[in-house]
C-alpha cells in the first residue's frame, strides 16, 4: 500500500483563516476568467472555404452539416492509434478519458443553447464506429479521413501535407519554450484539440481552437478533483507526495480505457496496483 502524505492537521480557527486568504485569490482568479472569456468572445473570425468532407453514421458530410442545424459547432480532435501508417481498432486511451465525461446531459443543455458538440478523428469510420459502439458515447463522432482537416487544424503533424505546427508555435518555436517533445516521434501522427466554429446561414467560420492543456479549461472530472486534498494525484503536482500512483498523467502507458477501470474503495483500504504499461504509448509527447 502506497503511503500518502496527508494535510497537516488544524485547528478550524487556523483552517479558516487560511481558507479566507485562499478565497481572496480564488475570487481574483474568477474574475480574471471571465475577463479572458469576454476577451475570447471579441476574438475575430476566419470564413471556412475549405470543402472538407467527413464520414461518419449517415454517410458523407460536409462541416456545414456536423452543426445539425444549430448556430455553433464545438469540434474535439480525438487522436487515434495508429502502426506503421495503419489505424488500430481504438483511440487514444487519453482523449477516451476526455470523451467519458461527456454525457448525455451536457449534449442536452448543449443543444439548449443552439450548440453542437462532436468528435472527429482521422481514423477511417470503419474503425470508429465499433469503438464508439464499446464505449456507448453519445457523442457524435466523424471521420476526417481522405481531408485535410486534420492537417489545416495542426492536430495531424505531417511536413509532407502541411508545415509543422502545434499549439500556435514551430518547431523552432517549441524548441526556444522548451517543448519540442509535443514534435516528437514518427510522422504523421496525431495530436488532440479542441476547435470553435459558428455558422451564418451557409457559411462557416472557425472562431477558437486550443491545444495541449488549453483543453483542461472545459472542466470535467480535472477541475472537480483540484478542488481535493489530493488533487488529480499526478506526481506533477505540489506538495509532492500525495499520489499514489492511480492518477496517471495524459499519455501514460497505465491509463485504462473507461471501461477497464476499477472502482478503487476497499474496505481493507487498500489500493490496487497500478495497471502494467501498454506496448503504445500514444501521447508521451503531452506528459510535460
């Protein structure tokens, strides 16, 4: 059994205190978030020209149709598994982890307010369908496969199709900040993202894509378990000890698909083991 190391133990005078001073920062953050949101709202837009067609339930798709008829259309570029240039039969275990808290729920308040929310992946349909069949997501997914969607939206690397690019900067860039290791590997190869886009009529036009951990600001189960004494449990993360080694970080080979992870109560109290490492290891290049 893993030791952790716990919170120092308060009086609730002393707790109070400090969680007041907390409080203060929290608010200034609030505040400073929706300042960004209003200023990302401002943000211009680009017209889409590009005739990209997609593949997914009901056959062949332009963008234009993933809005099914709403105002918005947020896109997640769900990375996929590939070997020697071939799509493997599931994606990454990462983007999987991502695309479990999407619920039904969310779809519908989505929808609520003339909102669309899908997947799109480079993998053929012929592959996502029967993963997304094992998952039992709502979520509508799309195969970009054949497009250079992937490539115009740099969540697919490949100097051949399109000049390197990921999170806004080359890779002169990612050297001189110190992330070259986002570049690394074979290409082509994916990574994920989070693209906007807003229809008028028949025309559409991008508005906002975030990569890397820009999608983190969506919420889910992240920002539920910072708000615990032993936060997400990634060893990343300060004050040092309080992982145990179940929070692996994106792109770590003991990350399970959803549905192989375990409800970790025991009424021993023990946790088990950390799962063994996988042969692929389809995001290392996120880890930092």
């Amino acid at each position: 059994m893993t030791r952790i190391e716990l919170p120092r133990v308060v009086s609730r005078a002393e707790w109070l205190e400090e969680r007041k001073a907390l409080l203060t920062r929290e608010k200034e953050l609030t505040r400073a978030r929706d300042q960004l949101n209003a200023d990302r709202r401002r943000l211009p837009m680009v017209e889409v020209t590009e005739p990209y067609e997609f593949s997914g339930q009901h056959g062949r798709l332009r963008l234009l149709d993933l809005f099914e008829g709403r105002q918005q259309l947020i896109v997640y570029h769900f990375m996929w598994l590939f070997e020697d240039g071939k799509p493997r039969d599931r994606g990454c275990p990462s983007c999987s982890g991502f695309a479990d808290q999407i619920s039904k729920g969310h779809l519908r308040h989505w929808h609520h307010v003339d909102t669309t929310f899908a997947f799109i992946s480079r993998a053929p349909w012929e592959k996502i369908a029967p993963f997304k069949a094992r998952m039992g997501w709502p979520v509508p997914w799309y195969s970009s496969e054949g497009s250079r969607f992937n490539y115009d939206y740099h969540v697919t690397l490949d100097e051949s199709v399109a000049p390197v690019e990921y999170n806004y900067r080359t890779p002169a860039e990612h050297e001189q900040a110190g992330s070259a290791y986002y570049l690394g590997g074979k290409q082509p190869f994916d990574l994920h993202g989070l693209s906007c886009f807003l229809r008028d009529g028949e025309r559409v036009y991008h508005t906002y894509s975030t990569y890397g951990r820009g999608t983190e600001s969506t919420g889910g189960s992240y920002y539920f378990l910072d708000l615990t004494a032993l936060g997400r449990q990634e060893d990343w993360e300060e004050p040092k000890g309080r992982s145990a080694g179940q929070g692996a970080k994106a792109g770590d080979e003991r990350i399970r698909y959803p549905d192989e992870q375990e409800d970790l109560s025991d009424s021993s109290g023990a946790r088990p083991a950390p799962a063994a490492p996988e042969a692929d290891d389809c995001c290392s290049r996120l880890r930092r």
